[in-house]
C-alpha cells in the first residue's frame, strides 16, 4: 500500500487552524504532518491550501484522535473489524496506537520513536541482516535504517495496523528512497512464516509481540525455539515484555521469558523494559 501524502489533524492543530483564520491572519505556520515537518499555509475565508490543494476548515474534532482526508472530508485514522484500532496523537510527535482502547505503545516518559531506537540499540544493527517479528507502526524497523542495517525483514500479521502505517509519516515506507530497498514489510503471522526463515539467516532480532494474554503463542518455547534456529551464534535479541505488576498479575512476565530464553539456548538478561539475550 502506498503511503498517505496529505494533511493530518489533530485538535489542537485544527482549533489553531481556525484561530488564526479569525484572527484575520492570511497564513498559519505549523506541522500538518505530526511534527514531522513545519510549513506555512495560506488561510482564505473558507479554506486553508497544503502543497498546492485546497482543503475545508474541519467541524470540531474529537481529542486523542488523528484526522486525514480521505477525499471527502476528514476521517478519523481508524477501523473496526472486531476491535477498533487507532492511531493516537502524543506530545512528541510520534504516535503511538490503541486496540480496543489499550495503548501499545509507551509514551509516558518519552516518544514511542526514541524508546524503539533505544531498543534497537541494543542489538547493534550496523550492516546486519535483522529479522523483526511484530512490525506494528515501524519505529524499531526505522530505528534500524538510521543505524545503517544491512537488511531488515518485518512481519505483521494486522491488516489494520499496516494501514495505520500507510497514514502514519512516522512509519518508514518499504519502497521510499530513503529505505534504500533494505526494509521488506510482510502481512503474516510470523509464529507460522518463521518456519519458511532459514537456520542461521539472520545476525539479530527484534521481538515485540502484543501482552502475553494476547499471544500467547509468540512467548511460547516452541517459538522461542526458531528465534534460536534462525539466529546466528553470537547474535542478539531483544524481547520487549513491558512491565507487568507482579501483585496484580500474579507473573513475573520477564524472568519467565528469560528463563524459556535460556532453555533455547540463548544467554538472557532484564534490560530496559524486556530481555536481552545472546544466541550461545
């Protein structure tokens, strides 16, 4: 799917909009594209103008929620098939995105962008071919193309969630020049492709699966088994876990996933809000 080149609204950026519209101002400067970049648009009675096109001052816009033109008029960037899944705007530009109201993102402390690319450091991607299980919006494929890897393969199994990616500005495109052809996005089920990715194929992993009550199946031995089948000696891993309360939980969600680690034959340690762990 090609990527979405057109405005994006939030709230405040369209009560600012309009502000400046009542205020007699003949242009507002700002970003239309989540902070990705800042312009000046030209303000006229009845519309605004963006790289060239005309767009109508929108009607009050719900907070918590991103709006792009999908033609006709603003749309939330939003779907429900089953759950509702959407991109939510944060203070930092980035956004981050819920399904069924649960946030998948952190963004408390800082940008979901600047905590993958602390991720990713860790597994040292530089000229390194780097499989990414759960792509979601993209921020730890991303953060490996700034670190220059070699190649980087990400799966997604939520056709949903790939198109957020298409809307997001944040979310890097497979075929833009930028990627340079190092970035393949694939719409599957990684627990089940896995087994079509070759034994020591890759130098290094990403693995960033939804909370274990959602799938299981992604912090399971067996699974943990073809991490270690297709990942190089030496190579490394980070597994995000979150932080789960242990009292409310009843688990310890990351020394479990560390001590399964282990039994496949990975050196495993806590780090940041997951484990990481060498392939011995």
């Amino acid at each position: 799917m090609s990527h979405y080149a057109g405005p994006l609204l939030t709230r405040p950026v369209a009560e600012a909009l309009l502000a400046a519209r009542e205020a007699g101002d003949g242009a507002w400067t700002g970003s239309l594209d989540l902070g990705r970049s800042h312009g000046s648009m030209p303000l006229e009675a009845d519309a605004w103008s963006w790289k060239g096109q005309r767009y109508p001052y929108p009607p009050k816009l719900k907070d918590r929620t991103i709006y792009y033109w999908d033609g006709e008029a603003f749309a939330p960037a939003s779907r429900f098939a089953g759950s509702l899944i959407k991109l939510v705007p944060t203070e930092w530009g980035a956004p981050t995105f819920e399904i069924d109201g649960i946030k998948m993102l952190p963004t408390a402390k800082e940008s979901p962008f600047e905590d993958a690319r602390r991720k990713v450091a860790l597994v040292e991607p530089r000229g390194k071919v780097l499989l990414d299980t759960c792509g979601g919006l993209g921020y730890f494929a991303a953060g490996c193309l700034e670190a220059g890897v070699a190649r980087i393969h990400s799966f997604e199994k939520n056709p949903d969630v790939l198109w957020l990616r298409t809307l997001n500005p944040w979310s890097p495109d497979p075929d833009a020049p930028a990627s340079g052809g190092r970035l393949q996005l694939t719409h599957a089920d990684v627990s089940q492709a896995i087994a079509q990715v070759a034994d020591a194929s890759v130098d290094a992993l990403l693995h960033d699966p939804p909370r274990f009550g959602i799938a299981g199946e992604l912090y399971s031995q067996a699974f943990y088994d073809q991490l270690a089948r297709v990942l190089r000696r030496g190579g490394r891993l980070f597994h995000y876990t979150g932080s789960p309360n242990k009292l409310t939980s009843g688990r310890d969600v990351p020394r479990e996933v560390a001590r399964r680690l282990e039994k496949a034959d990975f050196k495993a340690q806590l780090a940041l809000d997951g484990v990481l762990a060498i392939r011995r």
